[in-house]
C-alpha cells in the first residue's frame, strides 16, 4: 500500500546558504529527566563516586571524538568539543551537583540535571544571541554526562549511507562528528541560532542549514522529501512537484549565483568611481578564521573576546591572551585585527569575572565600567594586546564609552600597560591605533570631544539602536520598533562620520546593519568607510558596491535623510535598491549583474 505523506511548510533560521533537496534522516535526542531519588547518608560517597565516574567517562568520550574529527580530516573542528571539555570542569557543574548530593541527599543524576536546569536558565535570560546560543552546548554535555550515569545509550550516527537531510531536535558536536559528511546534504533542527555550533559547523563546510523550526523533528518522518532553503530560512516536506521543479531551478541559478560571489571574494570592494571600503569580518573563535580567506574579509574589524573568559573559575593569563592574539594575527596578516576589550556584564556574565546581580544590568557594571572597576584584570588584557602588536597590525577597542571621562581612565591604564612594559624592556608598537564604540547616544552627542584622543570609531549599531529606541529587540512586546533605519539612528550614524572626518579619523559599521545588503549603500552614503560583518557577508556586500557609486548612495541618502519614519525610509531604500539593482535584495532574481 503507498504511504501517503502530507506536506508541510515550516520557517526557521537560515544559518548556512545553499538549496538542497533530499530524504529525511531523523535524529532521536530525546533528552534524559532522571526522576527525583533520595538516598540515604551512607550511599553518598557512592554517589559521588559514580558521578566522577560519569565525568571521567565524559571526558574519554570527548577526547576520543575531538581524535575522530582529526582522523576524518574534517579540518580544525576539534575546537567544537573543546568547548564541552571546558564545561566538563565548570565548577558549577561539578562543586554544586557534589553539594547537592551530600546536603540535599540527592542521587547523582538528579542532583546533575536540577545544576544544569538552573544553569540554562540564566544563559535563557541573556540578550546576547552568542551567550544564548552556548545553552545548547550545556545541554549536549549534560545529556551526555546523564546517560553515563544512568547507563543509558548514545545513539550512533556513523550508519548514514545515504545523501539525506538530517532532522534533529538539536546537533552537538559529537553527532557531527560521528556522521560521514560527505553524505549529510542538510542539517535542519528544531533548536539553534547563527552562533550555535551547528551553524558554524554547518557554514565551514559547507553544508546548507536551517535552525530554529521549533517543532520540525514532530512533523517530519524518516524518508520524507525535503527542500531545504538555506537563503531564506523556508523548509518544505513532501513538496508538490511545482515546489520541486521550482526549486531544482532555483538551485540551479544559485549555483550560478555562487560562483560568481567566488569570484568577487578575491577582489577589492570599489565602487564604479573608485571609492574603496575595507570589508572586514566580526569573528568570535579563533577556528573561524578559516573563512576570512575564503570570503574575501579584509582583516577582522571585531575580535570579540569574551570567549577567552568563558567556563573557566579564573580569568586568563597574560601569556594566554598573549598566544590567542598571536595566532589571529599570524593567520591574517598583512590586513588589521581589532580587538575589543572584554565586554561582559549586562546579559552577559562568566564565572571568570566578578559581576553583581543588578536590577537593570544592561544599563550597570557591564563593558567598560566593569573594565575600569577591575583594573588588573583590564591591565592584563592589555599588556597582551600591547605585546601582540609589535608583531602584527593590531588595533584596539574600547565598548561601551559613555563620556571623556570614562575614555580617559580607560586611556590611563593603557598608558600604565605601556609604562610597564617599556620598563621591562618587553616590545609593543607604540603607535598601536585606539578607538572606541560608538554604542550610547552620549557618545553620539559629544563625538567631537572624543575624537581628539582616538585614531578610529566602530558604531556598534547593535546597542546603538536599542539604546536610542529605548527599546530591547529580546522582547516580543517592542521588538517591532528596532528599526536600523530609524530617522534617528540615520542622523546619528551621519553626524559620527562628519564629525570623526573634520578630525581625520575613519568610521566602521560593526553591528549586523553592516552585514545586510538593504543598508550598504545606505551607509556608504552616510560617510561610513569601514564594514565588518559575518564573514559569509562579505562576497554580497562586495558585489552590491562593486556594482554601485559612491555619488548614487550619496544621492541615495539625500533622499531619505529627510523622511519622518522608518517604515517611509525603509520603501524608499528598497525600491530603490530594487529599481537601480535588479536581483542585490534577491540573489535569486534574474537581471543581476545585466
């Protein structure tokens, strides 16, 4: 008897480009919710023990993947599992469940996933999607952890034969290196966002991607057609023959599509009048260095470093900020990295760093001000940054300046850092470029008196816009005002460029405004010179000003700049962005490039 198989239409986050069209291969990750045991005082030297033995039996188990993903020559991926073995020693994991287990007279398992729950819940209550994102890899490792203590089975992925779309609740690091991913055309899941592991597995190599589904593993089966749009985010089970045909066309143009974006990665991004613009990369870890290359990123216009802070009971040492900077640099030269000093705080907390509980925290101790309280953990930061920079181009970054003041103090222990170091006799450029974010309407307003003692601004559009909405983009209630082309988020980005080119200095966009193609020349238009961006951006945003002018984003921006809304500006921008480059909103769209 044929087996009918409904269609179904479901929209998450496209995270890694391509169309691909396949056969369900589905995941069962259910994960493990131990029931409640109390045990009695004598068995709980048991207890512990069995949970150290779950713990070391973990660790084997890592160790043994991050080798499988060597042997395999899957490139330098091992990194994804190194995450998990930092988490493997959090001492909140470890102290607290032990803790429980001898007050509480918890089992093992029990005690384990009410510290991991109450973990997750404090990364579900951070705004920043990369900190959101790294609750996923709590949940691998402890699902991992509770299956050695309850002898329960990791499912084997190694028997993938087929070319299938694999359908999962959600993808670790270990599943993907289980699979042969030679066969693996798709991943597409009800958990993760752009940062999560799965979607940086997914872009390295390669393979299309759509996250986020909600509830895909409940409506797809085994064997199931399906088209997966890793440009929009649209996934289709058990197309109709139209949605096939259409799609095997649209597959076909993107391929097109592709190599000509291949192409443009190795070329300078100039406008038709010759106006250059540094397209840079925002990179978090240092294994996406790998697709600077491949993409055409000019240097890296935002190293985030918070990730040297996380999981782990101690901030790190000079020497290690020291050798992860060596390495950026190493890997990019000739073109500039620029480092942004530790930006936590807010929604963003680690072990490794002192923070208070706030009622308000993303306007409390967080970026600067948390640098500027702990100042030998900023001066140590610093030191390095300083260290590094006599071997490379290197610039830093203040977050998060609020006022002279605070530009000032920061300055002040830079200038201690160098002291010391010259003391030592220790090299370091003396001439290492300074800026700062430009991310709070103060700095806006007084841009003229900050600029005098810096070499560079980065709008952190992100912030900025938030910060000058009044409004916070988590919320479902008001996410619908973030508008990046607010009549007033405009006005600002132009004043800070007029401003910073009276003083001779250069402006950078590094918030996701600098990644879409909608508001490129929107930006150039503005005055910005610099644009920094997910690394897979930047072939897109080359085409649209290799094909554009500076005049036409200036006329551009005249039009607009005088508008009384964001929805009036955001019609204007696209029409015409459609109107005087077919296809740059729709990499799909025939007429580009005619």
């Amino acid at each position: 008897m044929k087996i009918v198989r409904e269609r179904a239409e479901l929209r998450g986050i496209p995270v890694s480009p391509g169309i691909v069209i396949g056969r369900a291969y589905m995941v069962d990750r259910r994960q493990v919710h131990p029931p409640e045991r109390i045990i009695e005082p004598g068995e709980v030297e048991d207890e512990i023990g069995r949970f150290r033995a779950a713990l070391a039996t973990t660790r084997d188990q890592l160790e043994q993947i991050k080798q499988h993903y060597q042997d395999r020559d899957l490139g330098d991926h091992g990194y994804l599992v190194d995450v998990h073995l930092l988490m493997l020693g959090d001492r909140m994991i470890v102290q607290d469940t032990e803790k429980l287990v001898r007050e509480g007279l918890h089992s093992a398992d029990w005690a384990l996933w009410q510290v991991l729950e109450r973990i997750k819940a404090s990364f579900d209550a951070m705004e920043d999607e990369y900190f959101r994102d790294r609750r996923t890899d709590l949940d691998h490792l402890g699902d991992r952890i509770l299956r050695n203590l309850t002898g329960l089975q990791h499912e084997a992925l190694s028997t993938i034969r087929a070319e299938v779309v694999v359908v999962a609740h959600d993808l670790s690091p270990m599943d993907t290196a289980q699979m042969d991913v030679r066969r693996v055309r798709g991943f597409i899941t009800d958990l993760g966002g752009r940062t999560s592991h799965t979607a940086i597995l997914a872009r390295s190599l390669n393979i299309p991607a759509v996250v986020g589904l909600e509830n895909v593993t409940q409506v797809a089966n085994g064997g199931d057609t399906i088209v997966v749009d890793g440009l929009s985010g649209r996934v289709i089970i058990n197309p109709t023959e139209a949605e096939l045909a259409a799609y095997r066309e649209k597959k076909a143009r993107y391929q097109v599509f592709r190599r000509e974006l291949e192409a443009l990665a190795a070329l300078p991004a100039v406008t038709r009048d010759g106006h250059k613009v540094r397209v840079a990369a925002n990179i978090e870890l240092l294994q996406e260095i790998q697709n600077l290359r491949r993409y055409g990123a000019e240097g890296i216009g935002l190293y985030r470093t918070e990730f040297l802070y996380m999981n782990r009971d101690r901030p790190p040492t000079e020497d290690e900020h020291l050798g992860t900077y060596q390495k950026v640099l190493d890997a990019v030269q000739p073109y500039p990295v620029t480092v942004r000093t530790l930006d936590i705080g807010g929604d963003k907390m680690v072990h490794a760093v002192p923070t208070p509980d706030e009622v308000n925290p993303a306007l409390g101790l967080r970026s600067i001000r948390l640098c500027l309280k702990e100042r030998d953990l900023f001066k140590t930061q610093l030191r390095a940054v300083l260290r590094a920079s006599a071997a490379g181009n290197l610039r830093v970054m203040f977050p998060m300046v609020s006022g002279v003041g605070e530009l000032n103090a920061a300055m002040e222990v830079l200038d201690q850092a160098r002291e010391e170091l010259q003391d030592e006799g220790v090299p370091f450029d003396p001439h290492m470029p300074v800026g700062v974010m430009i991310e709070v309407p103060s700095a806006v307003v007084i841009a003229d008196l900050l600029a005098p003692h810096v070499d560079f601004f980065s709008i952190g559009t992100n912030d900025l816009i938030q910060y000058a909405l009044a409004i916070d983009r988590g919320n479902e209630h008001v996410a619908y005002l973030y508008e990046p082309l607010h009549p007033a988020v405009l006005r600002m980005v132009r004043s800070v460029c007029e401003v910073a080119h009276r003083h001779g200095i250069r402006v950078a966009v590094c918030g996701e405004m600098a990644g879409d193609e909608l508001y490129t020349l929107v930006l150039l238009g503005l005055g910005v010179d610099e644009l920094s961006m997910h690394a897979l951006s930047v072939p897109r945003i080359k085409r649209v000003i290799n094909h554009a002018s500076l005049a036409e984003a200036r006329e551009l921006v005249t039009g607009i700049l005088d508008l009384e809304t964001a929805s009036e500006v955001h019609e204007a921008v696209d029409s015409y962005m459609r109107s005087r480059y077919p296809g740059v909103l729709d990499p799909m769209e025939e007429g580009w490039g005619a």
